[in-house]
C-alpha cells in the first residue's frame, strides 16, 4: 500500500495539469484556433518492415527561437502509427524504444491548417 501512495499522489497532481488555463470562473478557456497548428503523421516500423508499437517519437525544434512543444514525446500506436498536434516549424523527429538501436532522426516542416508525413 505505502508503494501506492507516491504513485497516486503524482496522478492527482497531474490530473490538475492541462495546457488550458482556466479563467477567472474556473471554466477551461477555449481552445486556441486549430488553423495556426499542424500535424506531423506517420507509421514506425523495424528493420524488417514490421510496426513498431510503444515507441516514442520525440521532436526538438529546429528554429531560432525553438517553437515550445506542448508534450515531451508520443507514443506509437500498436500499429506503429502516430499523430501529433504541433505549432508551425522545423522540427528534428527521432524515435526511441528502450535498448534497440536508435534509427536516423528525420527532419519535418509543420505548416498551419496541413499534415506531414514522415515515416520510419
């Protein structure tokens, strides 16, 4: 039981995280309009064309100053498909999953209002 205690105090924590403030009524704030975000989209497989579930897809802006990234990583789907909302920019993907051996990171363009795709 005392094992539990860290693990649901964290929860309860981040439970209360979210990326829209509330105002001063306690309501959530509207959403920010869709079109000035877009999308990065695509499938994660092994060497052997195999998809890759569970794996982490991690971005690092590539622009001067570095668009803030509203999550730290996606995970793949059990398919091996992914789908991320991102503010327009140059962004640097590279995925991670446990000890395999790392793939060559990709480099994407995210332009408001489209997809891009980039696969591994």
């Amino acid at each position: 039981m005392r094992a539990l205690l860290p693990a649901a105090v964290l929860l309860l924590a981040l439970a209360g995280c979210g990326d829209r403030p509330a105002d001063a009524g306690g309501a959530a704030a509207p959403p920010p309009a869709t079109a000035a975000r877009g999308e990065v989209a695509g499938v994660v497989r092994t060497a052997d064309g195999r998809p890759l579930g569970g794996a982490l897809v991690v971005p690092r802006s590539l622009d001067t100053p570095a668009e803030p990234i509203p999550e730290l990583a996606v995970v793949t789907d059990r398919a091996g498909g992914y789908r991320w909302t991102l503010p327009p920019g140059r962004y640097e993907l590279s995925v991670r999953l446990g000890e395999r051996r790392p793939v060559p990171a990709r480099t994407v363009t995210v332009e408001a209002g489209r997809t891009a795709t980039v696969d591994w």
